[in-house]
C-alpha cells in the first residue's frame, strides 16, 4: 500500500508545568510553547506561515493570535470542536501544506483550567443558553461525569462489560504515568493524594462521582499546553529531527437521535476514514493515543476505531493488555500517562499528537521498541450527547 | 435568602420556544414531518429528513423508558449539590424522542432506577413554564 508522505510533523514542545499558580497566562503557555516546538524542529518564527487555533486563550482568535506569535501567515484556521480541535487542526494542515497553500504550520494550546480553580467535571452546566439544544437540557442538573457514566451505564447493560473491566484503563494509563517525571511531578503539583501504580481493586473501590464511574476512572482538571509545527516534505527533510508522517485523517461528529446507540460515537465514522487513507489497519498501530477524559471514553473509542468488535472492548483490555511492555498484544496506551495521570487542561487533543510523536521518535519514558505507526483519536465535546471525533494517523520513515 | 433554584430554560428562544409553551399545558410537544415521517426532537423549524416537508406539532403521551441514567453523587452547582444523589437520564419517550431528563419519585435513586424500565412523565410547575420530569409508571 503506497503511502502519501506530504506533510510531516517535525517539531514538539509540551509545557512542562500542570500548575502555573496563576503567574502565567495561556498566551504565553502558548508562545513559549511555539518558540520551543518551532527550535525543537531548527525552525523559526519567520518560517511559519499557517497557523491553527482553536480560541481556547480568548480574543478572535483569527484576528489577534497572528499579530500576538508577530506572524503574517497565509493560512488562517480557527476550529474549534473542544479536545478534538488538534485532530482537526492537524488534518487542515496536511491538507493546505498538499494543496500549496502552506509549508509550515503552527498549531498551539494553552490553558490554566487548573489555576483558575474550574470545576469541569462537576461544575454548572446549568444556565441556559440560546442554543435550541442547551435550552432542551440545561434543566436536568448533568454533570460531565455524568454524561459520560451515562455511557458506561448504557455499555454495561448492552455488553455485560464491568467496572473492572474499565479500571484496566486506568491503571495502564498510571503505569506509564509513573514512568514519566512529568506526570509524576503533575500528580505532586495537583496534591493527588497517593501517588503510585494502581490496581484495579484501587479504582473500584475510590469514591463513586457519576454511577457507575469511580474518581480514578476521571481525568485531572491540570494547567497546560504545547505546540506542534507541521512542515511541507521539503522543509521536514532539513528539520533537525525524524519526520512524523500524518498518513491518514478522519472527522466526524454525533448527537442525540431516536433510536441512536450512546455505545457508539463519531469515532466509527472517523476512524474507517483515517485508516483506509493511510492503508494501514488497528491492528498494525504500536501505538493508541486515545483520549482518555474517562474510562469509558478509551473503551468505546477502541471499539470503534476497530481494535475489536463493538461490545468486546471489556474483554479486550483484561490482563494488562494496553500496557507499554505487551507489544505483541496490540498497541500501548496513552504512554505518557494520559488525561488519567498526566495532564488534562480541558481539550487534551494536543498532547495525544506530541506523546505519538515521541513514541515514533524513540523519545518516550514508556518506550515501544521499534514503534512505526501510531493512531491519536480525539474526541470533544461530550461522549454521551453531541461530540466531535478527530482521527490522526501516524508513520516514521 | 432566596433557595438556589432549578435552572430553566428560556421560553423566547426561537427553535424551542413552542415546545416550552406546550408544557405550560403540561402537553409534551413534538415535531413530525407529514411528508416523509421524520420526528424531529428539539424542536426545529426545518424538516431534517426532507427539504420540502412541513413540520406538524404532536402530543407525546407520557409513556417512556429509561434508555441510560447515572446517579449524580456529587454537583458544584448552587441548586443541584443539594439534590445530590439523584438520577439523570436519556429518556426514551413511546413516539421516538429522547430526552435529557431525571427520574424522580423513587425512594433511592441507587437502587431503584434500572435502564429499561418504563416511566411516565410527571411535570414539575414553574411561573410561566413546566419542567418535563419522569416517574416509575
């Protein structure tokens, strides 16, 4: 299978701090994280000359993100579908960079959900809105959590799958936490209160937030960002570091309908597009960089990438499977601790690019030998209502 | 001190506006194309289905079942912290919508709530609107 390589991510910076204290802005987690991607590649600010951005630092972002970088690009890109908006942005890249429109793109994140003391998870959600569909469901008190365990609940009844089951995410997610600093040090700066590897015996017995998710099945609310610098075949060729290929991408989204099945999301939509550009299959990925907001999230999301029948997710994972060190046993999961253990400023997409991206480098703390190919899936907005999918394959040379 | 109340919904806003008065009737309104059939839930002014279909106005009958639900343990929000634990659902109505809605009328929503189960609505009153709620049938 011939393999388009016409645009290439070749540089990475992830912002080492999940707790800013309140002394930095994310437009300059955004900015420091761009200077240190654009070096990272052996680029400069001056070679950029696409810029992607979902608005998460305010502003009109189209209008204010190019003159706060000191950037005149040509190409200007502003959606925003929440944690996805990275999947997306990464997919328009390729596609200017193919199209001429582009050879060097910018695509940056920040965030101080933590810092400013944002309740995601359990937070309001009420207030309603002039959105037609808000106003319909504002009233019913939903908490995140809750959408999401609206999921699991609905999982469980169809498939039998259990909350042990699902606790196998988790604590791969903290094995490879454990193993990177930076997660370990978030874990400290957040004042989790006991800081190891977990068991699933751990994670079903934490407090209940949202039947039937536990504490541990639910992500950080941490400070962040970082940056990603996508390039045209010929700048990747004299960038300082290997080329990461985007081989395949996929978009979708879906919503409440009569009769719709909550067990299944865009991802089902995205990921058979993803894959059948890329001429690659689930099975071939070292490497899943799936957005972990929750447990059920990895679940229904590895379902329905294809990495097994819809329904069998839960005995897929049993045994440890999705750990770094059981290559032979399909690919490892969110190897650098994930939104779990690591890092969640509150659209994660990001950080599933740059762990991708140094798995294929050979620069991650949960190293797959020889790792070749790689999926980052991200998902925005809400699993259980209406979300986006974003699918992102990924290759070396 | 005023109690924190339910947030409720805006009865001026444009696509929805007609559903929320029904309810003052305690009527459960939904749309359905009489060209090709399609329901249409939120309320919406454009036939999803067909381009040239005329949306018509139907009366749901309360009937219902659980499709999902969790059990809310823990909430910020100034009126939901104190209602905590209670159950959040998609509701299934009998003529195809699905609504976001909670199940009341259960002594413990942890044990007495299960996906499935049939339901019929219970309105909970308001000044200028009601609250579509749903109870064990």
């Amino acid at each position: 299978m011939s393999q388009d390589r016409d645009a290439a991510i070749v540089g990475i910076h992830e912002y080492p701090s999940r707790d800013v204290e309140g002394e930095v802005s994310p437009l300059q987690i955004k900015a420091e994280s761009a200077s240190r991607a654009l070096k990272d590649a052996g680029l400069n600010w001056s070679d950029v000359d696409a810029i992607y951005d979902a608005g998460e630092a305010g502003g009109m972002a189209g209008l204010t993100m190019a003159e706060y970088f000191g950037l005149s690009p040509n190409v200007i890109d502003t959606t925003n579908v929440g944690g996805s908006s990275y999947e997306f942005h990464a997919a328009h890249a390729r596609r200017d960079i193919r199209a001429g429109k582009a050879k060097v793109a910018l695509l940056t994140y920040g965030s101080t959900a933590h810092s400013n003391a944002r309740a995601i998870g359990v937070g309001g959600r009420g207030g309603a809105s002039m959105h037609p569909a808000e106003n319909m469901d504002a009233y019913a008190g939903m908490t995140l959590i809750a959408n999401y365990a609206m999921v699991a609940h609905r999982h469980m009844h169809q498939y039998g799958t259990t909350s042990e089951q699902l606790a196998e995410i988790s604590v791969a997610t903290r094995m490879h936490a454990m193993r990177n600093p930076e997660a370990v040090r978030a874990m400290e700066d957040l004042e989790f209160l006991d800081i190891r590897e977990t068991t699933i015996s751990d994670v079903v017995n934490s407090r209940m937030i949202a039947d039937p998710l536990h504490l541990l099945e639910c992500c950080m609310i941490s400070d962040g960002g970082g940056a990603v610098v996508i390039a045209s075949p010929e700048v990747a060729r004299d960038c300082r570091k290997a080329p990461v290929w985007i081989l395949g991408s996929g978009e979708a989204t879906k919503y409440p309908m009569s009769g719709g099945d909550i067990t299944t999301s865009a991802a089902a939509q995205s990921g058979p597009q993803a894959f059948l550009e890329a001429g690659v299959t689930p099975g071939e990925m070292d490497i899943a960089m799936i957005y972990d907001s929750f447990s059920i999230t990895v679940l229904a999301l590895l379902e329905d990438l294809g990495f097994c029948p819809k329904g069998e997710g839960g005995r897929w994972v049993e045994g440890g499977r999705l750990r770094f060190d059981r290559p032979n046993d399909g690919p490892a999961l969110n190897t650098d601790g994930g939104g779990l253990s690591s890092n969640h400023p509150g659209m994660r997409g990001i950080f599933l690019l740059l762990e991708a991206t140094r798995q294929l480098r050979g620069e991650s703390t949960s190293q797959v030998a020889d790792a070749k190919l790689a999926v980052a899936h991200g998902n925005g907005g809400m699993l259980g209502s209406r979300h986006a999918a974003g699918t992102i394959i990924l290759g070396r040379d | 001190m005023n109690e924190p109340k339910r947030p409720l919904p805006r009865a001026d806003e444009f696509d929805t506006q007609a559903f929320w008065a029904g309810t003052k009737e305690k009527e459960f309104r939904y749309q359905q194309c009489t060209q090709c059939e399609t329901v249409v839930f939120y309320a919406r002014r454009h036939c999803t289905g067909c381009l040239d279909g005329e949306l018509e106005w139907k009366v749901a009958s309360g009937r219902a079942t659980v499709y999902t639900y969790s059990v809310v343990r823990q909430s910020y929000h100034p009126f939901f912290r104190n209602q905590v634990p209670y159950a959040v659902a998609w509701v299934d109505l009998e003529e195809g919508p699905r609504i976001l809605s909670n199940i009341v009328g259960v002594a413990d929503p942890l044990t007495d709530v299960s996906i499935g189960m049939p339901l019929q609505i219970e309105w909970e009153e308001h000044d200028d609107l009601c609250i579509p709620l749903f109870k064990p049938a």
